[in-house]
C-alpha cells in the first residue's frame, strides 16, 4: 500500500488512494492500541488523509544495540486475534513480484520455490515490513510500532525474516559471504526473540528469510546497485 507522507517537527501526514484506505488505517490503528500496542494514533484531516503525532526516540540502526526494544511490538502483535479488521493473508511476494524482470533467471525460480514451503493461510498477525525504521523507543522506554499499512495475517516468521535481511544487507563493508552474514544476522535475532519469551518455526523462518534477502536485493537493482543480487544468484 501506498500513500503520500510529509513530516514536520510534531507531526505525519498520510494521504492514502481512497477515502476507505484511510479508513482502515485508522481502523488498524485504534484496534492495536486498545489491544494493548503502543502505536500513534491518528485524526482525519480530510476523508483521505490522516494526521499522526509525530513520536520522538531512538530508532533505525541505533535500536540494534538493544534488539529485545526492537522485538518487543512483534510479541504483543503476534499474539493478537482482530478478527474485526478483516486482515488479508499475506502476501511474502508483494513486493518482489513486480520487480522480478529484474533478477536473474536463478534467483526468480529461487524465490519461487521458497514460496512453496510456507504456510497457505494463517489466523496470526504481523507487521508485514518490519525493520528497525518502525520502531521507536521513546525517553520513557516505550517502544512504538510505526507504518501498519501492510499489516496482514502471517506468522512472526515473516517479520524476522524481513529484519533477519535488513541486518545482512547492511553491512556493505563486511567481506563476508551473504551466507555468513545471514546466518550471524539470525542467530543474534533469534536469541532476542526466545530471551523474550517468543517462538520460532525455523522451517519457515529460512524461506522468509531468503524471500526477504530477494526483496532487498531486487530493490537496489532498481537503484542500479546489483552488488546484493549477484551475491544472491551466486549461492542460488
């Protein structure tokens, strides 16, 4: 989902497509909060466009010195049930199937075949793009959930992956192989997660987690950046 954003010091402004769009994102918002998850709320400048106070913290990279701040929206999310909201099942190709012309034939059977080893539907919720830039944890040690556009039903599996990727692909000076800095990504997220008392389905975190590395790297091939997507193809 898209929308058009602009910031100011104390606020976010968001104009969705369509009036409905809008709504179900205010919708989201106010349903996770009463749930217990702390997320901006927003008021309605127009039938299109929502206003969210804008939260101060630390976020993006300087939240990976203490992932379990990081970690901690996923495990409340993940155990919530909104039936109400009318959540679609999500889609771990969103954003790779419009960009797969871009990838070698290897790594588009590559993500293919990973799809095939996740599970159909799931009654779980999950953030849908998580990665240290949807958090932020305030002066007061809280840690909010940002962005609930592509909140969807999935597995936990599904924002681990995402974040698992996001840490691997950002050490564009570690000589390393993809495979190495993955796997260090993973077990330093996977230790968090179970030290805050989260659970893990490794067989589909491995598929999740290489969708997500796709994604990326077919992201930067847009920027005329193959670097990450030739790593990929060479271990696909």
């Amino acid at each position: 989902m898209t929308a058009q954003v602009t910031f100011s010091e104390s606020v976010v402004v968001k104009r969705f497509s369509a009036a409905t769009i809008a709504t179900a994102a205010l919708n989201r918002a106010e349903a996770l909060q009463a749930a217990g998850i702390a997320t901006p709320i927003p008021t309605r400048e127009d039938d299109r466009t929502l206003r969210f106070p804008r939260i101060t913290g630390t976020t993006g990279p300087d939240l990976i010195a203490g992932l379990p701040d990081l970690l901690s929206p996923l495990l409340g999310l993940n155990r919530l049930r909104l039936p109400s909201l009318g959540l679609p099942q999500h889609d771990p190709l969103l954003r790779i199937r419009p960009r797969l012309a871009l990838a070698p034939a290897t790594v588009a059977r590559l993500a293919q075949q990973q799809v095939t080893r996740l599970p159909a539907t799931m009654d779980t919720i999950c953030h849908g793009d998580f990665h240290p830039g949807q958090v932020i944890r305030d002066s007061e040690g809280r840690s909010w959930l940002l962005d609930l556009d592509d909140l969807a039903l999935g597995p936990v599996e599904a924002d681990l992956g995402n974040l698992i990727a996001w840490l691997a692909s950002q050490s564009l000076r570690d000589p390393r192989p993809l495979a190495d800095r993955l796997n260090d990504a993973r077990a330093s997220l996977v230790a968090a997660w179970t030290g805050l008392g989260g659970r893990t389905d490794h067989a589909i975190l491995a598929p999740y987690m290489t969708l997500a590395i796709i994604r990326r790297a077919l992201k930067r091939a847009e920027r005329r950046d193959p670097s990450l997507l030739d790593e990929i193809a060479d271990i696909a």
